[in-house]
C-alpha cells in the first residue's frame, strides 16, 4: 500500500477543504443569478408542455435530482438520457416542451447531436454549464453560467464543487417557479399521497367517508340513531337533511345530557342534536385540524364540501395516530 506524503492534510483537513470549496462554489453563483436567471425562469414557466433535463455522467445525477424537485413542486419534469435519446428516445420531445441540458464542458457530444433535432422539432432550451462560449450555450435560448474556480477532489478532476454548483442552480430555478406558481403546502401535499411528510397530509386523507360515514337524518328515531353510532364506532354521527347537508351532530356527550329524560328514546335525532357542530374542508391540512380539534376540545370534526353535504368525518384519534404531535 502506497504511504501518503508527510505534507499531504489529514482526512479532516482534507474534509474541511471539500466542504469550503464547494461552499465557495455555490457562493460565487449568487453574483451571477441575473437577467439570464429570470429569462431562464421566464422560459420554464410558459412552457406548456414538459421540462426535459438532460445530462451525461455526473451531470445526468444531478439532471435526475433537478428533475424530481421540479415534478414536486409544480413543475411537469423529467430525466432524458441523452445516449438513449439519441437511439430513438428523442422521439419524446414536443414543441412545446422545454429542454434543460448540463454539461459542464459544454462540449458533449451526446447532447450537441441533440441540439438539431431540438431546433427542428422547434423545443426551447436552457443551458446549465460552466463555458457559456461553448457549443451548447451558444445554442441555446437561455444560458446559466456555472463555472467554478476548481474541484474539490484533491486531482481536480472528479465532478465535485461542479456538480454542487449545478445542483444549487436548479434548486435556485424550482424554487423560484414555485414561488411564481402560486404554489402552496397544500400542492405539495398531494404529490406526496404515501404520508411521508406527515405534517403536509389533508383531512381527505383520513375521513371517515362513504360507508363508513356515520350518518342519520333528522327524522330518524333515537333508538335507530344510537345503533348507528355504535356501529361506525366513532362516538358521533352526523345528521343530515334530505339533501344530505349537515343539520347537526349527536355525540356520545349529546346522549349522556338527555338521559335524564326518560323519553329520550322517543325523539327524533333533529330534537337532540346539536345545531352548530364544527366543519371543516378537506382539503385543511392535518396539522391544523389537529390544533383546531385540541383548541376546541372536540374528539370529531364534520368535513363539509361547500354546497353543505357531508363529505366524511375526521376522530381525533385518526390524527393521533399520523404522529402529527
């Protein structure tokens, strides 16, 4: 095994040194986030077809990576390989669509045989790469410039500080269609259905709907009204007109106040319930139908559409258990 230098830095200097020159890197963008950055954005939001990133390598990595954070956040995107584009892949661009090509050298020649098919089809293109006077800048509509001084691999050659550069740049281009778009926690959360980022989850995620919706009408007898409610188990059920809008609720603390009167079971459930429940939309997030529900001390909450029909019925438990506190 070949000894290291006696001059050559420890593992931690030589971390520490990584970590500052791709710092440095990422820092010497923000001068150059000007005209060109808001034309690159300018082009991306008009698109009316799909954002292709494109990229041979490392700089295909980091294409996959910009890709999703822009599907996330509103923005139709995804990852073309430029050697498969070039075997007949390519036949995905449309007109409408914009391309984002990485290439650091602005010289590979994978994606400059792509550069006139691009223009035939008539697609537009960004390009992101550390020569803006190379071959694909040149050839592009919009390019950004993100040169760096040098990589953090100690040879300077392994993409590093480069690659953090460009990965930065698109996180910079997301965030700002994002903005642009109007886009809100709530977008999010649907594009993130599997729950993972459990704070973004809806009520419509978690209701009680359909048959297992507890639900009587105003004339139904109480008798009929306490069956429904042991069956759906959730110590409440809602109480709807005949166009299955909400009148009212009848919980299980509704039942305990009437049952000094030993007639209860003779009413209907318009007599006994209460008039003004609590109701949300559901598209409410989680999170804020758990502080509401804490706030008001209530254990259900009725998820109403806006006409007034029921849609479903939230217990806290079902937020519990979303480990949202």
């Amino acid at each position: 095994m070949t000894e290291a230098p006696h001059d050559a830095p420890t593992e931690l200097e030589l971390a520490r040194k990584v970590l500052r020159i791709e710092a440095g890197a990422i820092l010497d963008l923000v001068d150059r986030v000007d005209a060109a950055f808001t034309a690159a954005v300018d082009l991306l939001f008009g698109c009316r077809g799909r954002v292709l990133l494109t990229g041979m390598g490392k700089s295909g990595l980091i294409g996959r990576k910009i890709a999703a954070t822009l599907s996330s956040t509103g923005t139709s995107a995804f990852f073309l390989h430029p050697a498969d584009a070039i075997h007949g892949d390519l036949g995905a661009l449309q007109p409408d669509d914009v391309v984002v090509a990485l290439s650091y050298s602005g010289e590979t020649g994978e994606i400059r045989r792509l550069l006139e098919t691009i223009r035939r089809v008539g697609a537009r293109m960004v390009a992101v790469t550390g020569v803006p006077e190379s071959t694909i800048g040149d050839a592009a509509d919009v390019t950004l410039d993100c040169h760096v001084d040098e990589e953090a691999c100690p040879l300077n050659l392994a993409p590093t500080a480069s690659t953090t550069a460009a990965l930065a740049l698109g996180d910079a281009l997301a965030m700002a269609l994002l903005v642009r778009k109007g886009f809100r926690q709530e977008d999010f959360a649907i594009r993130h259905p599997g729950g993972k980022i459990k704070r973004l989850m809806r009520l419509e995620q978690l209701m009680h709907a359909g048959d297992q919706l507890p639900r009587v009408e105003e004339r139904t007898g109480m008798r009929e009204v306490i069956d429904e409610m042991s069956r759906k188990g959730l110590g409440m059920t809602c109480v709807v007109d005949g166009e299955g809008c909400l009148a009212g609720i009848i919980t299980d603390g509704d039942l305990r106040r009437h049952m000094a009167d030993a007639r209860v079971l003779e009413h209907a459930a318009g007599d006994v319930m209460t008039k003004t429940p609590v109701t949300v939309s559901r598209t409410l997030l989680a999170v804020e139908g758990l502080n509401l529900m804490e706030r008001r001390k209530i254990t259900s909450i009725v998820v109403v559409a806006p006409d007034g029909r029921v849609e479903g019925v939230v217990h806290l438990h079902d937020l519990w258990r979303t480990e949202l506190f």
